[in-house]
C-alpha cells in the first residue's frame, strides 16, 4: 500500500514533474553560463513534420541484428516490457549510434528541441503476450518533458499482433482536456463518455518490419503500451531537454553510458548535427 502510494506520488501527480523540471533547470544552469545555451541548428523538414503530425515514418530502415529471445522467455511476465540492452549492449549500441550519426536524423533531433537536446535513455523493450492490462497499457500521454521525442526501430516484424506503437492522431488528442494535477489513465469507454472519441474508429496503429524506423513525440499523442499477443522487441531512443521534468531513475540511462554514447556519436559522425551536450 505504501509503495503504491509513493508510486503515485513520484510518477503521477504533475506538480513534482514541473517541481522537478525547475530543479533540473537550476542545476543546468552553471553549463549554461559556461558553455552556452544552445547549438547551431539547420531547417528540417522532419522536425516541421513532427510538430505538425506528432510522428513520422522515415523512409528507411536500419540492419538490426538478429537476437535470440528464448532465453528471455518470461523475464517481462507482469509487466508491460522489460530492457534488454544491458544484456546485447554492443550490438543495440552499434545500431543507436549509427541512426543518431544520419546527418538527417540528427538535423531533425537539434532542430526539435532548439539546439539543445538530450539523450535521456537507450531501451531495448521486450514485450509478451498478458492477460491483463498494465498501467502503461491504457492511454496516456508521457510526461517526461514539454517537448520528448523517440526514435522507435523493431528489431522483430511487428504486426497488429505484436503490440505496434498504438495512438490517437494529433488533432483528436488534441480534443483530450489534461487534468490539471494528475497524469490520467482512461480506457476506450473513458473516451467516449468524457471526449466523446471513438478510439476503435480514429486509431493509428504503427507495423512493420525489421529495421522499420518511426519517430514519435509521445507527450503529444494519446496512446497505449504494447498489447500483444506475440511477443516484440523494440529498440527506443528517447531525447528531452537537458532539464526534463523526470530523469526516469534507476532504470535510465546513467552518466558514464551517455558520455560512453557520445564519444562513439563523435567518432561515427565527426562535426555532426548533435552537440556533445547532448551527451553530457
């Protein structure tokens, strides 16, 4: 009871993401005054898309390798995914960098957040089938900043079966009044009764194949974790600010695997469109 509660607390209220945003704005301060506010950045076409539409379909698609999902059987039971890249580390890094190193990708990434993005975390999510919905399985938006985005690629086809990245499109989530205090859950019903939405008719569902890349700002569209009947594996590469309203915790991405991701950003992608401070 007392962990459900604190859960609550820390991941649902927003007051403690802006409390903890004007935290993170103070303490990135000091790097501010030092080394300046923000990077040069180029027009994108990409990033003016994904204002426009929350998401996009690059037309392209990456080598990702293949990875043996036996022995991870179970390990997501009871939750709606658990990370394997600390488990095939070398190998979802390789195909991170190699994404992050597109000079198009990485025009797209500084021109979204004004020349100061930050690589927030590296996930390679594996999702099973369940029998019940889990909390993330129900439509919400994220709140991990004002402005978030993920690279989204599958390292598995991923059909309606698999749990494809599901949401409503922009201008209907747009028609989602937000609780003022609380990051809300609803169901198909919810929408209905209290937005007058019709999820089942406006929904937008991402398949694809391997390789497939997709780019989403998740705080923008209204949408639901995987709910699969297969599994699936997906790699996510997710930038903020440099002061999100929550740095994710333990799970995330600590400070040595950044700067370990920036020094290999360096050396695939010399002079590139990301700042070392993204990787700071």
């Amino acid at each position: 009871m007392i962990h459900n509660v604190a859960s609550f607390v820390r991941w649902r209220l927003k007051p403690n993401r802006w409390a903890a945003k004007g935290v993170n704005l103070v303490a990135d301060l000091p790097r501010r005054l030092a080394h300046g506010e923000r990077a040069p950045t180029r027009p994108s076409a990409l990033a003016d898309t994904l204002v426009r539409d929350g998401y996009l379909t690059l037309e392209r698609r990456v080598a990702v390798p293949e990875i043996d999902l036996a022995p991870h059987a179970g390990e997501a039971q009871g939750h709606a995914f658990v990370d394997l890249r600390p488990a095939h580390r070398d190998a979802v890094d390789r195909v991170a960098t190699q994404l992050l190193a597109d000079p198009e990708i990485g025009a797209m990434i500084a021109a979204y957040f004004d020349g100061r993005p930050w690589l927030w975390n590296v996930a390679l999510n594996f999702s099973e089938p369940s029998d019940k919905l889990l909390d993330s399985q129900l439509w919400h938006f994220d709140y991990g900043d004002r402005r978030q985005l993920h690279l989204l690629v599958y390292f598995t086809d991923v059909t309606e079966d698999c749990g494809p990245f599901t949401f409503l499109p922009k201008p209907i989530s747009d028609r989602v009044a937000r609780h003022p205090l609380v990051i809300e859950r609803k169901t198909d019903a919810d929408l209905m009764a209290e937005h007058g939405i019709d999820a089942a008719r406006h929904v937008v569902r991402l398949t694809g194949e391997r390789g497939q890349v997709f780019v989403n700002d998740p705080g923008v569209l209204m949408h639901q974790g995987a709910r699969c009947r297969r599994e699936r594996l997906a790699l996510f590469i997710t930038f903020t600010s440099r002061a999100p309203m929550s740095k994710g915790g333990r799970s995330t991405m600590g400070a040595g695997e950044r700067a370990r991701f920036g020094r290999m950003y360096a050396q695939a992608a010399p002079g590139g469109a990301l700042p070392q401070s993204a990787f700071d």
